[in-house]
C-alpha cells in the first residue's frame, strides 16, 4: 500500500487520476485536454486506414486499464515522493487464462526487463494480462497481477497450474521517486477491473505518467490499422509506452524535425531510455508469425529514430485473437486456422505505421510535467509541428 492515505481522485478521459498524500491541486502540466493526437495535428502516418478509436482497442476483445499516480512536489525525499508514476495493463482478451492466444516476442536490445518471457517463448502463447510500470515497481506490479489472476482464478498453486507474470519496465526516475515503488498491488487490480476497450487515454496517465521520450515528456501511446477488404481487414493495434530517444534524432515522415528543435544545452541532459511496444491483432496467425510481426515494429521504431542505444531496453510483445489456445485441453488434438506466410505483408504494414504513430502520439498527447527537485519534463511544443512536416 501507500506510504500516505488516499486524499480522492479526478477522471479525465476515462482515467482515473488518484490523489496521494498531500498533491496540489492538477494543473496544465498534467491536465490532457490541450493536447493532440498526430493526426489531430494534421499529420497521416501511412496510407492503411485507422480503426474506429485508433487504438490497441481496436482489436475486439483487447482492453486497457490505467492507474495513474501524481502527488507531491519540491525536493526528493526517497520513499515519500514527489510521486510521478502509475501502471498500464493489456488484457488481450475476457478468460485469456482458459482462452491463451498464441504470443512471441522481440527484443531490439535488452538493457531492460520484460517477465516472463521465457515461458511465451518457450510454450508459445500468452495466458494472462500485461502490465507496464516503472523499474523499481516491477516486483510489486507483478504481485498485483498474480493477486487479481488468484482472485479470478482460485485453483491457481492448487489444483491448477502457476503464473509467471508479464511485466515491462521503464524508469522514471527524473521525474519520480522511484525508491518509493508507490505502485502498490491494489493500484494494479484497480487497472486490471477498470480496464476496458474503446477510446485509450495517452500520454502523461497510467505507466506513462513519468516517461520522457525524444527529449520531450513521453508516456502512453496507441493506434491502429485496419488491413483492405482484400487481405482480410484484419485489425492490428499498438501500445507503447515511450521512454526513449534522443531530441536531435527525431524524425517524422522523415524529415528531420528534432535537430530544429534541440538547443546546445539539451544536449547534456540527454541520456539513455527505453521503450515497450505491444502489438495486438485479430488475424489468425501462429507464435513463429508474431515473432515476425515484432521485429518489424522495431522498423516503425526506427522511422522515429531510434538507433537502439547501448543502454535503451527495447521490448516488443505481440499476441494474436485470432485463435484460441485451451487450457489444458481434453482431446490430443486442437485446430487452429493459420494465414499463409506469402499473405503477411499487409500485417507487416500495418505494424509498422501503427507503431510510428503509437509513438508519435505518445509525444503529441503527453502534458509538461514536473517532478522531484523540480525536474520538468516539456511537452513536445505543437504549434513548431505547423510547416515542418511535408503531409
């Protein structure tokens, strides 16, 4: 639990903002409402159309839950604040436990941890919800998950089998006080029953709230794709939470838009970051498929780009509903539907430009944010977007 009792809460967006301790009143730095998806900007990523929401939602069945915490401000006093942090989770479907979807993962360079990789890996499919945090709260996230599956799960450990939780982490420690893993297991299974489909909230909420990316405040991003009537119209939809790059090398539709913006005196503070992209998809391929899907997100990470840095944790997830694995099935044999190697292009497509804009909207939609010792994180200036960008 907290250190600190709970003093209420606000909504905005379908998120709900918890108020710890003693956080002044939210202002702009943190309130979303001013901010602008890319495309809201007047910028088209790709040419394959957006779902309904333009979202990892977008993909039926897949729900998203935030838990965001922001209190406190001034000097760090480790393990009291200031509190600049939260969690996001992924459930990619209703009874995923008893329903597994086929899963593989990618990792791009692994200063960095995502659990439980090992075993998607290893048996090929996803069997529980994901959940984003910081570094130091990861433990703790993990328990939050295993709380909330042993709830909905009672014979978990007893008649059934375990759980090796998923969890991805980036630090937030400029901004947050890390030591203090303020993410507790309850914030975790308050993401987990609240999460749903629809329209996502992005940027400075869940996860996401004290990520910095490209030299700008990042966090939570998301978008989608929807594949022509000719390949299926499959939907495949990204979630990121963005941590990473460097301000002289941010590039949209590739043109270099970053080295307008960065100063000599930015360049001192830039350090190294990661990024955590989940990539959903109801077309019905394997976990050798997904692991081929993963790899090219980082394709729609380096259109931003990123080189991969020697210290960035670059982990990409990707999970398909379009089959269902049983648990523990009865008869020997189960029947999947697979799409034919020589028909995923298109997917590949869509991985690709739904990860670019995820990403893009990450930096659009995050507010200004400042947090211990009066560390500020800026919000990518929207207006300077006007005239660099060839639509």
């Amino acid at each position: 639990m907290l250190d600190c009792p709970l003093t209420g809460f606000r909504v905005w967006g379908g998120v709900i903002i918890l108020l710890v301790c003693t956080a002044p009143p939210l202002s702009a730095e943190t309130h979303p409402e001013s901010r602008k998806p890319i495309r809201e900007i007047g910028i088209t990523i790709g040419t394959l159309p957006t779902g309904a929401f333009n979202a990892i939602t977008d993909v039926p069945g897949v729900r998203v839950g935030h838990t965001t915490l922001i209190s406190g401000h001034g000097a760090l006093r480790p393990g009291f604040g200031p509190i600049r942090t939260g969690v996001t989770v992924v459930i990619p479907r209703d009874d995923v436990w008893n329903h597994k979807v086929p899963a593989a993962s990618f990792v791009l360079n692994g200063t960095g941890e995502m659990t439980g990789l090992a075993w998607i890996e290893e048996a090929g499919f996803l069997e529980y919800p994901i959940a984003l945090t910081n570094t130091l709260n990861a433990p703790r996230v993990a328990n939050g998950v295993m709380n909330w599956m042993l709830r909905e799960y009672p014979a978990i450990g007893i008649t059934d089998d375990t759980l090796t939780p998923v969890v991805a982490e980036c630090d937030d420690s400029y901004l947050n006080d890390s030591q203090g893993r303020h993410v507790s297991e309850d914030h975790v299974v308050h993401a987990l029953d609240n999460a749903r489909s629809g329209r996502i909230a992005q940027g400075t909420v869940g996860a996401g709230t004290g990520m910095r990316s490209y030299g700008y405040k990042g966090g939570i991003g998301t978008a989608s794709r929807v594949l022509h009537a000719s390949d299926g119209e499959y939907v495949v939809g990204v979630l990121v939470n963005a941590n990473h790059g460097r301000r002289q090398n941010l590039m949209i539709q590739g043109e270099a838009v970053g080295r307008r913006f960065v100063q000599k005196t930015e360049l001192s503070q830039e350090r190294e970051g990661s990024i955590i992209i989940i990539v959903a998809t109801n077309a019905p391929v394997t976990s050798r498929q997904l692991k081929r899907l993963a790899k090219r997100a980082s394709l729609g990470l380096a259109r931003t780009g990123t080189i991969g840095r020697h210290g960035s944790g670059d982990f990409v997830l990707a999970f398909s509903t379009g089959n269902v694995i049983p648990h523990y099935p009865k008869a020997p044999i189960y029947t999947m539907t697979v799409l034919s190697d020589t028909h995923l292009n298109p997917l590949f497509s869509a991985v690709v430009e739904a990860t670019e804009e995820a990403i893009l909207n990450a930096l659009t939609m995050a507010s200004t944010t400042t947090g211990r010792d009066g560390h500020t994180a800026e919000a990518m200036p929207l207006d300077l977007l006007n005239g660099l960008v060839t639509r």
